[in-house]
C-alpha cells in the first residue's frame, strides 16, 4: 500500500515548506500518523519530528509533516517539483 500519493501544492504549503520546514502531502485515506511518519522517512531518509493529518472538504486526507532541524524541507520541495 502506498500510503504518500502526492504533494499538496498551494501557496501556503510552498509557505511552509520555506518558513516552518514542513512538508504537505495528500495520503491514503487509512494512514495514521504513524504510518505517514515511517513512509516519509522511509521515501526521503528524513527524520520526521511530527505529523499532524486532516480531512479536506474533497474527501481527501491531508499530512502536514515537520522535518528536524538538520533537515532541510526545500531540498526534498526541489526534488518533488514543488519549488
């Protein structure tokens, strides 16, 4: 099961991305913050400090994943093409 199915790309995640050093990503529907947490270190060889999830009103669900501080966001952000 592939538990990341994309990037969520708006003005405010590229904000994050570059203020906060946070990723946004669209998940599978049944992935809890354990699950995004291992598939997000496991996919960039991150450490993940913290996942906070939300269902948007599309029915989809929503990963806002925090980074450490030796870490950097942008990077992974280039490589996906989101910057």
């Amino acid at each position: 099961m592939d538990i990341i199915r994309y990037p969520h790309l708006t003005e405010k995640s590229v904000g994050m991305v570059e203020d906060e050093n946070k990723l946004v990503f669209i998940v599978e529907d049944g992935a809890n913050k354990n699950k995004v947490k291992w598939a997000v270190e496991k996919e960039f060889d991150v450490t993940v400090v913290n996942v906070n999830t939300l269902n948007t009103m599309k029915g989809n669900k929503k990963a806002v994943v925090q980074l450490s501080e030796e870490d950097n966001a942008i990077d992974i952000a280039t490589r996906l093409g989101m910057l």
